[in-house]
C-alpha cells in the first residue's frame, strides 16, 4: 500500500510540474548546434556556409536544412543520419547577389526526426546577417507577444512595431513559422509605411497543424527597408505556446490522481486528529 502510494504521489507531482511548466515540445530541447558562415565578395555574390552538430545524445534522422533569404527560400541537400557529436558541412551559394550597401538577414530552419521511423518532425531555427560593405543596424524595432485560446489549436500574435527615427520607413516584412505552424493571414510579405517616432500594432493568428503536439514553438519577424541606396534588416524574435492536448493526454486520468491523494490526505489527517482525541 506503501508504494502504491509513492507511485501516486509520484504521478501527482508530474502532473503538477506539466500544468505549472510548459509542456515540452519541439522547442523543448535543441540538440543541434547550427552556424552560419557568410561571405560575401566586392561584387556582392553571397556565399554561405552551414555547419551543424549533433550535441545530444541520440542520433538524428532526415536532417533537411535550407535557408530563408530576404524574399527567397533554397533547400539544402537532406542527411540520412547525424550521429551524437557528428558534425557535417554544407555549402550555399544561391543567395541572390546583393547591391545596396549594407545589412541582409540569413535564417536557417533545420527540420529532422528523433528517430528513425518517428512521424514527429521537430524543428530549429537559426537566425544571422551578413552585410555589404558597411553594416547597417535597423531603427526598426518591436517585440512579439503570444495569446492562446484555451482548448484550440490558435494562438494569436500581438505584433508591435516602432519606427525609433524621425523619417518615415518604407518596412518589408516576413513572418518565418516552423512547418508545425501555419498562418492563412500571413503567408507572404507584407509591407507598409511606419513614420518616424510612430508605433504599429497588430494581430496574426496562428494555427498549430492537426496531430502535432502541444509546446512552445519559435516564431521570426523579418524587417526590411531600404534608405538613400542603403539596405537595413532586423530580426524580431518571439515564440507561441500552445498548451497540452487533453485530447491526447487524457486529464480524468490525472484528476482522479488528484482526488485519490486528497482523499488520502484527509484520511490521514481525520485519523491522526481522532488518534491525538482518544490520548486527551
């Protein structure tokens, strides 16, 4: 009875911790270690290179790799397999050549399986620049804050932009979600004008894709804007926490473990109680 009473308590307390801490998702753990090497000639070709590393202690399977550009995508060739302390070297030389002085945005997403015949794939995003000639840092700043509906698979992205010059932006902006995320409202780019000393709000919505679990997931705002020939990114970074799925993690199972442990609680302290009556 003993340890059958351990166990439960043992199993209340696990359930404690995942309604008080976030459950652990895909960006729970991040046993890639990824680098990004960037190179750029006076000509303005762009060559990059990726390394990436295997830090846990498991083997990953179907690691894809490709990059977001400022208005492009290019896939990297898959590895089959990356082994604990593996570390393999890939080489990208599709960015389009850039001509305005000045600062653009690399993001590398890295999708791979923990196991071999695993159908959860999780998901890494990496994010750096380069820049052409001068660097330029962006007075386009701002934060992303995440709203989610109890018992959906939506959240809603509170974006606020601010504009910390006094002239006017022409800004281009691109929302990179992991693949378990989707956005019909922002797909694309999106583009307007924010004038000097000004402050934007407003909301994206975000779906999580059906069967995937719930957890935190890493959510990327690039900013774009061009100046006097000169070219200005930034990189607002966020995240969305969906909560877990009582769909997939049933919750009678765990309230009767709470309810069997009070019940208990209350034995326990109606028999101590009448035990210290009978001694007065």
């Amino acid at each position: 009875m003993k340890a059958f009473i351990r166990y439960m308590t043992t199993a209340f307390a696990l359930w404690m911790g995942v309604s008080a801490v976030p459950v652990a998702g895909l960006a729970a753990e991040y046993p890639l270690r990824i680098i990004t090497d960037p190179i750029v000639t006076r000509d303005g070709r762009v060559t990059i290179t990726l390394h990436l590393r295997n830090t846990g202690s498991g083997s990953l399977h179907h690691v894809h790799p490709m990059f977001h550009f400022h208005h492009t995508m290019s896939h990297m060739p898959m590895i089959h397999e990356l082994k604990p302390g593996e570390e393999v070297t890939l080489v990208n030389d599709r960015h389009p050549p850039v001509v305005r002085v000045g600062s653009y945005p690399v993001v590398a997403m890295v999708n791979y399986k923990t196991g071999m015949d695993s159908d959860l794939t999780r998901t890494q995003l990496h994010t750096s620049s380069f820049h052409y000639e001068e660097p330029l840092k962006a007075l386009i700043t701002g934060d992303i804050r995440a709203r989610h509906q109890e018992n959906t698979d939506t959240s809603t992205l509170r974006i606020a932009l601010r504009n910390d010059s006094p002239s006017f932006k022409n800004v281009r902006l691109m929302l990179l979600l992991p693949p378990e995320l989707t956005s019909r409202q922002f797909s694309g780019m999106m583009g307007f004008t924010i004038h000097g000393g000004q402050e934007k709000h407003f909301e994206v919505p975000v779906t999580k894709v059906a069967g995937r679990p719930g957890g935190e997931y890493p959510v990327h705002l690039l900013v774009e804007y061009g100046e006097m020939l000169k070219h200005y990114s930034g990189d607002i970074a966020g995240s969305v926490y969906f909560g877990p799925d009582w769909g997939e993690e049933p919750f009678w199972p765990q309230m009767a473990v709470f309810v069997f442990l009070f019940a208990m609680l209350t034995l326990a302290l109606a028999r101590r109680w009448r035990h210290r009556r009978q001694k007065s």
